[in-house]
C-alpha cells in the first residue's frame, strides 16, 4: 500500500465512526517511512478523541492482515483557558518539593482537562536573575510563563506529542524557563505594575 491508499482508508474509518469532521487535515498526517507507516490524527474536538482511535484500531487491523505495520498517534488541540497557583509542590510520597504547583485548565471543543505545572526554584532563581521581579508581580509574571510553557509543549506533534490527558503533571526547571524568557512573543513582556518600583529590563 502507498501514502494515499491509507490517507484514504483512514478518513474512510474516520468517517464511519461520526469523527472525520473535527479533524484538523492541515495538521494530520500520514508518513511512509520503511518499515512501516506513521498515521497523526489532529483534533478541533478531544471529546471526539474516543472515536477517532476506535477508526485507528479499525485501521490497524485492517493493514495488519495485510502484512503492513501502522505506527498512529491521536491527539487534540488545547486551548490554555486559565492558570491558577496552588502553593507548594508534593512528591508522590507527601514529601515537599523544591517547587511551586500552578494548576492549568484546559479546554478543547467539548471536553476539558487540568494539568498541573511544577515550577522548579531553581527555574524561578533564573527568572529572578534575568528580570528582577519579585513579590506580586513575581507571581503574576509566572502564570504568564507556566500559559506560555504549556502552550510550547502542546505544539510539539509527531513522535513527540504530549497528551495531557495520560500525563497531567510536567514539571518546568531552570532551562525550560531560560528557554521561554529568550523568546520574543514572550520576553520582553509587560506585566502588570503591582509594585511603586521600577524593574528595569535586562539589556
């Protein structure tokens, strides 16, 4: 089979299963790579994401019985609808970690889900070492950058996908937040003036 026998059979299973319309088809894709075929299937709707692996596995089968392997991701597209801190992080046991927890909800068509950031100290040194912010503003400038953090990984398709529906907890350390301060959509940024001194922009 080639690339666009099975670009067609999947929108055919995808059809069958009531999904095909909220696909994204400029950001799905199907790859042919040699010893198998690589299937993405991009969502409007993560409530739609039940049948759209359901049309998946359908494929599978069906390339499977004919000798081809199908490697297939399904994932949706999120919107960051608010972020919110919820004081200091806990490890698994209870223990305290050396972090602060921000909790990010997301929405996508008609489904939402919370995701919850830990933002390392050391990561916060870093922003207090570029920015010199501190006390409200401080805060402030860090729900912008845990938005921002989650926005970047939700971009990442492919092999790289994070699902924040299985993996609900990342945590954002010193060179994820260096990496988000030299980006230009997000530093230099404005944040609200909640303090009578003026922080300087480092040049």
């Amino acid at each position: 089979m080639n690339v666009v026998e099975v670009h067609d059979l999947l929108f055919e299973k995808l059809q069958a299963n009531g999904v095909a319309e909220s696909v994204h088809r400029e950001l799905s894709q199907v790859l042919d790579f040699p010893e198998e075929f690589f299937v993405e299937v991009v969502l409007r709707d993560a409530a739609k994401m039940p049948q759209a692996e359901r049309a998946i596995l359908e494929l599978t089968e069906i390339l499977k019985a004919k000798g081809v392997e199908l490697n297939a991701r399904v994932r949706a597209i999120w919107e960051v609808k608010d972020v919110q801190s919820e004081g200091a992080a806990y490890g698994p046991s209870g223990a305290p970690r050396a972090a602060t927890r921000f909790r990010v909800l997301l929405r996508s068509g008609g489904r939402e889900e919370s995701v919850y950031i830990n933002v390392t100290w050391l990561a916060v040194e870093e922003l207090r070492r570029r920015t010199g912010t501190g006390g409200q503003q401080e805060r402030e400038v860090l729900r912008q950058l845990v938005a921002e953090f989650v926005k970047m990984e939700l971009e990442l398709g492919g092999m790289s996908y994070w699902d924040p529906t299985r993996f609900p907890e990342k945590d954002l350390k010193a060179a994820a937040m260096s990496y988000l301060l030299g980006l230009e959509r997000v530093f230099p940024f404005q944040p609200p003036d909640t303090s009578s001194e003026r922080v300087e922009r480092p040049r």
